[in-house]
C-alpha cells in the first residue's frame, strides 16, 4: 500500500509540475496555486505539500532552465576572452529570464519566501555555474574585483522584472542590460 501512495504521490508531483509550467509561462510568477490544483486534478492542500510555497513552484518550474543556463556557463569557461564569455552568458540569463515568465522572480533574492536556511536555490545554482566566468574576467582586469555574481542577478532581475509586460521584452532587457554593463559614457 505503502509503494501505492508513492507511486501516486509521484504521478501527483508530475502532473502539478506540468500544469505549473503552462500556468507560469501563460501568468508569470502570480499564477495561480488553485487554478493549478483544480487544472492538475488535484487539491489545493496537495499542491501545498509537493510546493510549499510559491518560490518552491517556481523554482521547480524553473529547474530545467537553470540547468541548462549552468551548462552553458561551463561550455564558455575555455571561451579566449573571459570578458565576452561572462557577458554572453550573462546575456543568455537575460534572454531566460524575459522570455520565460515567472524565471526572474525565482531568481530574485528579496522574497518573504525564500528559505532562511537553503536560500535561493536557483539563484545559487547560477552563482556557482557563473563563478568561473567572473573569476576569470576579474583576474584578466577585465572585470571590476568587487563585482559579485549576486549583484550581477540581482541588476538582470531588476531590469526583467521592470520591462516583463512590455511588448518586446526580451529586446527591451537586452538593451537595458547591455546599457547597464557599458555604462552611461559615449563608447570611444
């Protein structure tokens, strides 16, 4: 009986998941938990048990991508000129996270639902993924030394978050971003 119910506990987990992907990609990160429920087939009392908390949907949601953004970092680390490889994937984490709803808001740091202990699971997964990349634009001088991969999310999390309902939003945070690294000063 035992194996039943997690087998079952299993299907559950899965299907919540799959709906939690259509529903965040089509509302963002304010999707709703009970939609998600009734959609899964499913009450709200066991989506609360798979994800206790909106940050915890998301971040499930957000797995793959983040996975994948981790690969890309470690495909760029052999890359000639650090620089260019911290900022294209840096570039790659903006596109990411403005196109997919609801990945900039897994990503931020500031969340009464990030947990105390564990803290942003996907947003840690990123700053190890891209450590090797600012260590080696840092010691080519490339990079300013005090510049963290925290503050790095946390500049592409705010210019997401700020342009996400706008119509070209991938574009507009490219461009912000972009703006941002080169700074206000007219390029020589």
């Amino acid at each position: 009986m035992a194996g039943a119910q997690r087998s079952d506990a299993r299907r559950n987990h899965a299907r919540i998941l799959t709906v939690a992907e259509e529903e965040v990609a089509a509302r963002g990160a304010e999707a709703s938990l009970e939609q998600i429920a009734r959609t899964a087939g499913v009450g709200s009392a066991t989506v609360r048990r798979h994800f206790p908390t909106r940050r915890a949907l998301l971040e499930a949601v957000s797995h793959r991508r983040i996975e994948a953004l981790s690969t890309r970092a470690a495909e760029l680390t052999g890359a000639v000129d650090g620089r260019d490889a911290l900022l294209s994937w840096l570039g790659e984490v903006v596109a990411y996270c403005a196109t997919v709803r609801g990945l900039a808001a897994a990503l931020s740091y500031e969340s009464l639902e990030t947990d105390p202990v564990e803290g942003n699971s996907c947003a840690a997964v990123l700053e190890e993924a891209g450590a090797p990349l600012l260590e080696r634009a840092v010691r080519a001088g490339a990079v300013r030394p005090d510049v963290v991969l925290t503050d790095l999310i946390t500049l592409i999390v705010g210019i997401v978050l700020a342009v996400e309902h706008r119509a070209d939003a991938a574009a507009e945070a490219d461009r912000l971003f972009r703006l941002a690294v080169a700074g206000l000063s007219p390029q020589d």
